[in-house]
C-alpha cells in the first residue's frame, strides 16, 4: 500500500481525527458524511458488564 492511499485510509481514524481537522485534511462536512454513512450496528453488539468479568477473574 502506498503511503497516500494508507494516509487516506486513516484520515477518519479517531486517533488521527483532530489533527486532520486542525491541518485541513478532511472538513468538519467530510466528517459528518462519513459518520452518517456508517450502518447502525447496534442490534450485533454484546452487552458486557465488567465489574462481574472482574470478579470472574479474581
């Protein structure tokens, strides 16, 4: 992959997402778009509860 296309991949990555905000690489619309985009993945999640994980493993 080249570096172009692998700094295109990441431009929406939340790590990397203020920075490309603050240097101009994508707009705060490009964002919005893309956020509404995503499909709702709601329904194939797993609710987990971490304080009883916790005590599995103590």
């Amino acid at each position: 992959m080249s570096l172009n296309k692998a700094l295109e991949t990441l431009k929406l990555d939340k790590r990397l997402l203020e920075l490309n905000l603050k240097q101009g690489r994508i707009t705060k619309e490009e964002y919005d778009q893309a956020q509404k985009s995503l499909p709702d993945l709601a329904d194939q999640c797993e609710k987990l509860d971490i304080e009883k994980e916790d005590k599995k493993l103590n």
